[in-house]
C-alpha cells in the first residue's frame, strides 16, 4: 500500500508540474475547431471536387475538418514534447530527482503515463470535434460511407498514439545518454550527443533494410481495405511486435542508467 500511495503522489507531482501544457494542446485544439467553422463561413468549396465516390456532399464540409486532422497528426509529437519538458523541468533540480526514494522506473513512468493520459484527453477532444463537424452530413452519407470514415479515423488514431509513444521513449533515451555524457564531459555533449543520434540512426536504417527484418516484420497481416474512400492497405502484427520490445528496451536500459550510471 505504501508503494501504491508514493506512485500516486509522483503521479500528481508530475500532473501539477505539467498540466500547463494540457491546457495549452487543448485550447490549440478548440482554436483548430474555431477556425475550421470560421473558414468554412467565409469560403465555399462547392467548386471543388474531392473525387471520392459518393463524397461529393463533403465538398463543401471538407475545409471544417483540415485544421482538426493538422492538429491530430501533429499529436505524433505530442508525447515527445511532453516527456522532454518534463525531464527539462526535473533537470533544474536534478539533486533532488535523483535522490527520490522512488526506483528510476517508477520516476520515469509517472511522466510517460501523465504524458499519455493527456495524449488521450487530447485526442478525445479532437475526436468530439470531429463528431460535431459530421452532425450535418449524417442524414447525407450513406452508412457504409460513415463506416469506412470512421474506421479509418480509428486507425489514424491508434497510429499517432503508437509513433508518439515511441518517439517519446525514443527522447527519454538519448536525454540520459545526453546527461550522461554532460556529467563527464561538460562542454561539447551536444555535439557528441548530435553525432551519437546520427550514428544511431544511421544504424537503425541499416537494421531495417536488412532482407531478415523484412520476413520478421511482415507476418501477421491484417488487410484494410475501404473501397468508399479508396484507401487499402494493412498492418503487421510483427511490426507492432517489434516496435513494442524496442520501446520496452529502450525504457528499462533508460532507467537502468538513471539508476547506475547518472550522478549530480
């Protein structure tokens, strides 16, 4: 029960030391809303032709929904953003982070998780806005149409969602790596911290390109496929595999040297 109730308090900690910026996505957010409902009062698109099958009634709908999705697909940042700012904020009183009682993985894991849940609030309030949008062209679109839509928006979703947690554990990484090289070298660690990223990348680029990964990534497929809107493709249950250990790996070898290797 102790454990439970110090996680809880790192958890709040960590909600108050950040709701700022949740209160900021959100009023982008609105302001995405906002403009879309006032392009939409001040130009038509009745000239314009989408060309989707059955879509034409969205024509003039179309420019409402364009701030929204901007905003949604930035979100693959969002996570990153947040975890970054975060650590930045604890790195101006490192001394005391360091010498939580907590383990290092619990300290790092109340930041991802408060990052997360405002990854979802945010998405969520993205996705009303959506709904709110679609209130006038529900009596105009098929079924089968709204269906494929909404699928695919779905889909959109749980993509940004799974790039923003990667991208973020991806940043919690390389800015211990970045305090690690800081403590012992001092000036020049972002430097060497640019050249460590590049080489690193470079490196996994060359993973991903051998002809063994493409057999190991590629099994599993789930088709997608929505006629209406001409989209097709799938998602691979292996990519989704190996993306989920990679993040793992990279969390607990952060924590491992956040516990071992940083120091004050």
């Amino acid at each position: 029960m102790e454990g439970t109730s110090s996680f809880s308090g790192l958890l709040k900690k960590d909600f108050l030391l950040m709701r700022s910026h949740l209160v900021a996505v959100l009023i982008l957010n609105t302001a995405a809303f906002v403009l879309g409902w006032y392009l939409y009062s001040k130009l038509s698109w009745s000239n314009f032709d989408i060309g989707l099958n059955g879509l034409e009634v969205i024509d003039d709908h179309l420019i409402k929904f364009i701030p929204l999705l901007t905003i949604s697909v930035l979100h693959v940042f969002f996570l990153s953003v947040y975890m970054f700012s975060s650590l930045n904020k604890e790195a101006k009183k490192m001394h005391l982070w360091l010498h939580n009682p907590q383990p290092s993985f619990q300290l790092i894991a109340s930041k991802f998780l408060n990052g997360f849940c405002a990854l979802i609030i945010s998405q969520a309030t993205i996705i009303i806005f959506i709904l709110i949008n679609f209130i006038p062209l529900y009596g105009e679109l098929q079924s089968p149409i709204l269906a494929e839509i909404f699928n695919l928006a779905s889909l959109e979703m749980f993509y940004i969602i799974s790039i923003s947690t990667v991208l973020s554990i991806t940043v919690l990484f390389f800015w211990v790596i970045y305090r690690f090289i800081k403590t012992r070298i001092g000036k020049g660690s972002k430097l060497i911290l640019f050249l460590i990223i590049i080489v690193s990348l470079y490196f996994f680029n060359s993973l991903m390109n051998l002809s063994i990964m493409e057999v190991m990534l590629e099994w599993g497929a789930y088709e997608i496929y929505y006629p209406s809107i001409f989209v097709s493709g799938a998602i691979y249950a292996g990519s989704l595999l190996f993306f989920l250990i990679f993040t793992a790996c990279l969390f607990f070898i952060s924590s491992w040297l956040i516990d071992k290797k940083l120091e004050v």
